[in-house]
C-alpha cells in the first residue's frame, strides 16, 4: 500500500455522487481507510453548518476529523462532536468596503458570509440574495458606505461584463477569486481573501498532525481545487472535472457519479 496518511475530499462535485448523496461504496471504502489509521478531512467552499449533515454521514463527528471550509478560509477539527477552530481568515473591514463600494460602481451584486453567521451584506436584494439567503439561513442587509463587517467570502453575481471587470479590479489587490463557470460567459464568483485557499488550511493541518504532502491524497473537480491538486503528491481529479482542473492533478479518476473515489483509493492504492 502506498504510504497514505490522509484523505482530503471536496463535498460538491466530488464526494457526493447520484442523488448528492455518498455512496455505500464510498462510505465503504472510508470505513477501510480509517482502519489503517489514514485520517479523513473534508476540504469545501461551503461554510461549516453547510457540511454537518454530511460529515455525520461520513463519521468526521465521531472520529475526531478535521474540517476546511470557505475555500480554505476556516480550518476545524471535531472533538467529541463538537467542531473547535483551529485556524480563520476573514476581509479586513477596509477590504470589505472596498469590494462592495467598487461592485457598486459597475452594478455587481454581492452576497457575503459574515461571521455572525446571521446576516448577509448585499449591494442589492434580488432573486440572487433570497435563494442565497433561504441556502444560508442568513438575513440579506443592503450594504452602505458606513457598514462595518467582517466577511469569510463574498459571492458576486452579474452580468458577464460585470464579472470580468470585477475580476480585473480586484486580481490587481491579490484578492482570490474562483469562478464557478469556465464559460466567458459567467454570471457568479467566489472572493475569497488574499492568501486563502485549500492549501494554506491542509499546510496548517499537515503541520499540526506530521504530515508531509507526499503523504496526503486529494479528491476536487472545481476552480477552487487546483492549487491543492497540484500541491500535494496524489492529486485526483474527478472524471467530471473541466479541462482546465485536470491540468492541474496528477491523477484521473472517473466521476462523480460513479464512485470515483472508491475507485481510485481501491484500485490505484490498494486501500
């Protein structure tokens, strides 16, 4: 067996299969993972509340696992059912304003993951900020110049021109910002703040437990993915992944919706 001593998986695209649901055959295989002691970590853009239902399923609960959410911005780690932060990176409240006032300008709207997980700054409300807001269980608040906050993520929405202009704006500010489209037609992104992404959270967590990245495997499909599938040894991309994440991993596993982590971990590592 190869030496594998942790499994990181993204939920959406990647964990959950048919249905968005994990298999039997993937919870079977994690099962035969944690018995030879390879500890399991999921790595997701959602926030925490948005993956408990599915780290019960999985058995993070109870085993103690770790947990990275928004896009790398939050690190937890369970401990007797109960998730205890290891590690978060929030905008700056200078940071926020300056992301709404610029959206603003050219008519992007903006729906924001607070840390007081109640509410949610908006440029405007919409069909956009209500989905988003019955999603998140969060109350969309109409953002103003004198709004003082502190935001995990923001999520823009808007025309593709309106995208595209954002993207230029705040790329030039080392702001991270992951599509959620490969179209040049886009409508949405994912800011996150600089220096955050899914490998800065693993790095924290491989140092706490002693793990090198050769150690370390690597389930995604998404934008969001690439740094970590390229960072660590074993990066696995989905078979349903876009052209442009595949460049990024080592590996190739099938999709999704067919068991593709079961069949990587069971055929190519013999776990």
């Amino acid at each position: 067996m190869h030496n594998v001593k942790l499994i990181v998986m993204d939920i959406d695209g990647t964990l959950l299969g048919k249905g968005h649901k994990v298999s039997k055959k993937t919870l079977d295989i994690l099962k035969m993972a944690r018995a030879k002691n390879i500890k399991i970590c999921l790595a997701t853009g959602r926030h925490f509340y948005r993956t408990e239902e599915i780290s019960r399923i999985i058995e993070s609960d109870v085993n103690n696992d770790y947990l990275v959410c928004l896009n790398g911005g939050a690190l937890y780690k369970y401990e007797n059912k109960n998730l205890n932060v290891i590690y978060e990176k929030t905008f700056s409240e200078e940071e926020f304003n300056y992301i709404y006032d610029e959206s603003k300008k050219i008519k992007l709207n903006c729906f924001s993951y607070d840390k007081n997980n109640e509410t949610a700054y908006v440029v405007k409300k919409s069909l956009f900020t209500f989905i988003l807001g019955k999603v998140s269980k969060r109350k969309p608040v109409v953002y103003d110049n004198e709004t003082k906050n502190i935001s995990y993520k923001i999520i823009g929405n808007g025309k593709p021109a309106a995208i595209k202009k954002i993207k230029q704006i705040l790329q030039k500010k080392s702001f991270r910002i992951y599509d959620w489209s490969y179209s040049n037609k886009s409508k949405r992104i994912e800011i996150s703040p600089k220096d955050v992404n899914k490998v800065c959270a693993i790095k924290k967590l491989a140092e706490l437990e002693k793990i090198n990245k050769e150690e370390i495997v690597f389930f995604g499909d998404g934008d969001n993915d690439k740094e970590l599938l390229s960072w660590v040894k074993y990066g696995v991309a989905m078979g349903n992944a876009h052209k442009e994440v595949l460049r990024h991993a080592s590996y190739k596993t099938k999709k999704n919706t067919k068991d593709g982590i079961e069949y990587f971990l069971k055929s190519i590592l013999n776990i």
